[in-house]
C-alpha cells in the first residue's frame, strides 16, 4: 500500500508553496485553539476552560445555589424557622452582598446569622463537622459567594448553532479532505498515514454530531472534547508527516 507518487518528487518551487500552505494551517490550528480558549473559559465566571464552561455552551447548566439547598433541606437541623427564613429571603432578594453585613439588620443580618448557626462547623480552625469548615468554609462573604449563587448557563442558540456550524463543517471538511490526500503521497508506514486520516475523520463526525447531541445529554460533550481533540491532533499530525515528505532527503526507493 505505498503511493505511486510522494510530494518529494514535486518541483521545489512547488514545495516551497506547498510548505506555505501547510504553515498557514498549522498557524490557522493555533489560532482555534486560542479562540477556543478565550471564547469559552469565562462562562462561568471562573478562570481557565473547566468542563462546566464547555457543558454550559454545549449543553447549558442550571445549579441552584448550594447554599439555598442546604436551607431547603433544613440543614442543619438545630436552625430557628425564622432565622432559616430570613436567610432565604436574603439569599432570594436582589440584594445579597449588599445585604451580607449590613449593619442597619442588626442581628438579622445574614453575616450575623451564619456566625451564630453556621459557623461552630463552617469555619476553617472548626472542630465539628467533620472537617467540613476546610472544604465550605463560611467564614468571610468570598466563601459565601461561592455558594449563594446559583449558575445558569444557556446553552449556544440554535440559529447560532447552525451558522456555525455552516462555516464549520464545510471549512474543517475541506481541510481534513485535502490533509488526507497530502498525507497520503507521503513516504511514512502506512499505519501513521492511515492514523492520520482516521483522527482528522472520525473526530471531526464526533465532534460535529457532539455539537448537536450534547444539547440532548451533557455527557455528550465529551464527544465534543474528543472529537475536537483527536481532530486537531491529527491535523497537526498530518502537517508534520508533509512537511517531513517535502524536505526530508529523498529515500532510495
Ligand atoms: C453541626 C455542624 C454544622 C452546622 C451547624 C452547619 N453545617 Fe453545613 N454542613 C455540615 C456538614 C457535616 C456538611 C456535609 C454533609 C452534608 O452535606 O450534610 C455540611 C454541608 C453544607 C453545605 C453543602 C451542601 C451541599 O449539598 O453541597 C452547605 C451549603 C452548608 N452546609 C451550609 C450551611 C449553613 C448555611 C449553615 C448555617 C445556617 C450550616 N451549614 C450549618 C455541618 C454543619
């Protein structure tokens, strides 16, 4: 299974265009990734791209506050209904870091109620609790902050969906297609020119059918992680195999 024709054997002015348009791909993969990377990492409002930022894009998420769910499930126990009141009623107002430590509240104000109930255990020096003080410490309103939101992501709109989606496919398609080709006229084992093709290929249909079916389960984003994955590698794969073929020296076969 070896090609009757190698990209060596081309005129070198030829390579020399050739080498452009490879580096111009390779450029054009480092750019997505970047893109990549900027569009999506600040979704939920935390640093870095984290599987929540890309499940909220492709899937969408809605977790309540963990904070609320605590109340509502009445914990902790030992809590005053009235005191448990006020604390929902705050974390469900409009106004809850203005309200944290409000000093007009007096006693009722939230910051006051969570160091009276909450904090003999959620604290991080606590003895009680099971050690929960270090891993939801409620000591100071940046830890409250961490879970008096909840996070609501909507997922991607369809009709954007589908716009990109129309320049996506027909882009990365080409692209794979034609990598395919080069990387085929190459003079490398088959088994690498064949890995080639299959990552460009069957990544890119998982990634694609993962846009459309990670709406449906957000498991399926991992079909999008996957799928972009081995695409991009076995992009990157292929312009290091062609540009090898052009200017390595000739074998003698
Ligand atoms: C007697 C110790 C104790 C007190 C008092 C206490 N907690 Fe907890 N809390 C725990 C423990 C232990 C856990 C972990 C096990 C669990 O979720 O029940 C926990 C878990 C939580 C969680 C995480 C729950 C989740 O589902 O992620 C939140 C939020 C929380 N507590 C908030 C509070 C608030 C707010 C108060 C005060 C109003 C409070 N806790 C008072 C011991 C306590």
């Amino acid at each position: 299974m070896n090609p009757t024709f190698r990209l060596r054997e081309l005129p070198l002015a030829f390579r020399f265009g050739l080498t452009g348009v490879v580096g111009a791909v390779l450029l054009g993969l480092w750019a997505s990734l970047t893109h990549l990377q900027d569009h999506h990492q600040n979704r939920d409002a935390r640093p870095g791209v984290s599987i929540d930022d890309l499940v909220g894009a492709y899937h969408g998420i809605d977790n309540p506050a963990p904070f609320v769910v605590a109340l509502e499930r009445e914990h902790p126990k030992e809590q005053q209904a009235a005191d448990r009141k006020l604390l929902l009623d705050w974390l469900k107002s409009d106004k809850v870091s203005e309200n944290f430590d409000n000093p007009d509240l007096g006693p009722a104000a939230p910051a006051e109620i969570v160091a009276r109930d909450c904090l003999q255990c959620h604290s991080r020096k606590s003895t009680q609790g099971e050690g929960i003080g270090q891993t939801i410490p409620l000591e100071y309103w940046d830890d409250i902050e961490k879970v008096a939101f909840s996070r609501k992501l909507e997922a991607t709109p369809w009709p954007i969906l589908v716009t990109s989606t129309h320049t996506h496919a027909l882009a990365m398609a080409t692209l794979a297609g034609v990598l395919m080709i080069l990387v085929w006229s190459t003079r490398f084992v088959p088994f690498a020119r064949s890995m080639v093709a299959f990552l460009l290929g069957v990544g890119l249909a998982c990634d694609l059918a993962g846009w459309f079916l990670a709406r449906e389960s957000a498991a399926l984003v991992w079909l999008v992680i996957g799928g972009g994955s081995a695409f991009a590698g076995g992009a990157a794969l292929g312009c290091v195999l062609v540009l090898g073929e052009l200017w390595l020296p000739r074998r003698g076969n």
